[in-house]
C-alpha cells in the first residue's frame, strides 16, 4: 500500500507570496491532519480535516487554511507569506480520528521564505 | 504547563545499553498514546503505540505506561548507532466530540558507537 504522498518537496518563496502544499493520503485513510514543524516549536497542529470537513483547528493565523476533496486529499495554502513560516509542513493521514487510530506522515514538503 | 513533555536531551548512550526516553502529559483523559522516531531532515515514523497500562514489547523496543503517574516511557534494548534520531511522543486527546494528536517537543537521542 503506498503512503502519505506531498507535492511539492521543496519550496522557495519570497515574503507576500502565497503557496499550496498538497497531501494524498493513504488509500482508505479519511482523516489528514497538517502540522508545522520548526527547530524551536517542534511539531505544531494546524487542522485537520475529515469528509472534506475541518474537524479540528490549532492556534494558527487565519492565513493558514486548508481544504479536503472527496477522494480524501488534502491542500493547505498560507497566503501573504513571512519569514517566519519557513519550516518543514508536515501532513498525515489516518483512517479517522478515533482514540486508537494511528497516524502515518508523509515526507513532507520544506518551505523557505526569502 | 505543556500538554505533552518530553527531555530535549541529548541523551547519550553507548552501544549495546539500554536507552530510556521519557514522557509525561497533563490531560488525564488521555487514552492512547504513541511513540515516533525521526531522523534528522526526514518525516516522523511509528514506532510503536500503548493503549493499556503496564509494558508492550515489539522488538527491541518497550513502551511502559502508567497513566496514575501520567507517564509514558520507550525502552530501547541493545542500542545502535542507526537508533540515533529525535524520538517524539504523541498522545491522542478527546476534543470536541473527536480526538487530537499532541506531540512532546521530542527527545534527541546519541548512541555512541
């Protein structure tokens, strides 16, 4: 079975820019959770979306948002970029969101704000 | 006081020890609770999950849960060089009618060959 996928890997952007990561989870998998990862925060929840629902919400500025489509894959787009949200954007997937249910990341995609 | 925390580190342990990381968390709703290793410049990987309170052994790797203490620690037997990696622990939170992953900041690990 393959995995979390995300596209792209690796990003370069200047401030003011906006960008779209992208997160095909793996198959059957309904739930995508997205999180920032930065050396000095660790891993940091964004959202995380269920049947093309936002379920779950963390302490992220509005410029953070984030969609899901029917076949279950996720975007999340930050507009209006700073220097501060250069980190590695982390996605990953589970069947749902019960208690026991496991999440399995993708590669992620690294993101380098200029 | 952090939902999840872990010892930054780094903890340096020599090959063929046994290395202990632990973890504490604050909700006592906390009901499952997982362990993840990432290497530097790579993506978190499972390692090994505990629902239950006591000890679950998968290889050379022992997860131990108290949930009175609200405590969860990763035993790794025989440890190897290719074990040097941050180890994050992770606990799954009831919020809002569904559940919500919370990871420790992560706990270096050093195995000196």
């Amino acid at each position: 079975k393959a995995g979390v996928t995300q596209t792209p890997r690796y990003l370069i952007k200047t401030r003011g820019q906006q960008v779209t990561l992208s997160c095909s989870p793996i198959s059957g998998h309904r739930s995508v959770s997205w999180y920032q990862q930065t050396p000095g925060q660790g891993l940091q929840f964004l959202f995380e979306y269920f049947s093309e629902t936002q379920r779950n919400k963390g302490n992220f500025p509005g410029r953070f948002s984030g969609r899901q489509f029917s076949n279950s894959r996720s975007e999340m787009n930050v507009s209006t970029l700073e220097l501060g949200d250069s980190a590695l954007y982390l996605c990953a997937s589970s069947l749902d969101s019960h208690d026991t249910d496991t999440q399995y990341f993708g590669p992620g995609t690294r993101l380098t704000v200029l | 006081q952090k939902e999840v925390e872990q010892n930054s580190g780094p903890l340096s342990v020599p090959e063929g020890a046994i290395a202990s990381l632990n973890c504490t968390y604050s909700d006592r709703g906390s009901q499952s609770f997982f362990w993840y290793r990432q290497y530097s410049g790579k993506s978190p990987e499972l390692i090994m999950f505990i629902y239950s309170n006591g000890d679950k052994e998968d290889g050379r790797f022992t997860a131990q849960l108290n949930k009175a203490s609200q405590y969860v620690s990763l035993l790794i037997r025989d440890s190897q060089p290719s074990d040097s990696a941050t180890y994050l622990c992770a606990v799954n939170l009831p919020t809002s009618g569904t559940y919500k992953y919370i990871f420790g900041t992560g706990t270096r690990l050093k195995v000196l060959a």
